[in-house]
C-alpha cells in the first residue's frame, strides 16, 4: 500500500459516503460523506480495537499527523493508552486554567 501525499490529500473530494485512506501503521485520513478530513489513528490496547482523533486536515498536515502516529506508538509501547493519555493531558490543562489568580482573586 502506497503513501498517502499532500498532492493526494489536497485532491480528495466528497462522494456522498463514508472514505477512508490509509498512510500505514494505523493512521488513515477519515473524509466524510459532507467532505470533511479528519486524521484518525486505529489502534488496540488491552485487547480492545480504538480509535484516536489526531485533528483535522489541513489544520493537521501530513507531516504532523505522522509525528502524532509515532508518538502514539511510543506510547503503547510503553504500555500507556494513547486515547487515555490525550484525555489526561487535556484534563490537567483544564484544572491548571481553572486555578488562576485571575479565576481565584474576589471582588468585594
């Protein structure tokens, strides 16, 4: 199975359905029927098949979404899901802009 381009990528246009194609090692551009393009990366972990959202083409280019896959992989290689990880890291980032001065500070 071939690479996917940024050639390739640019030229992909809606078909009414469902469009999945893949780069390797899991990752695969999603295009829906309306013709949006969203990386996903399918993986498993504990037995059970997943799916990680990586961001949206072109916001997320190609080069970027691979960087994602492999630190994805390194990841699960370290016994750490992926999926779960993104969701701590966005939760941590939550919590800590939640407990600013600013947020804190009251007015009298």
């Amino acid at each position: 199975m071939s690479k996917l381009t940024d050639t390739f990528l640019r030229g992909l246009k809606a078909t009414g359905q469902i469009q999945k194609k893949s780069d390797g090692g899991g990752l695969y551009i999603h295009v829906s029927p309306t013709g949006g393009r969203l990386w996903r990366l399918a993986y498993s972990f504990d037995g059970k098949q997943k799916t990680l959202s990586l961001g949206a083409y072109p916001a997320v280019k190609l080069v970027e979404a691979r960087q994602k896959r492999d630190e994805a992989k390194e990841l699960l290689a370290k016994g750490i899901d992926p999926g779960a990880h993104k969701q701590a890291v966005k939760a941590a980032v939550r919590a800590e802009n939640e407990n600013t001065f600013e947020k804190k500070r009251t007015f009298f």
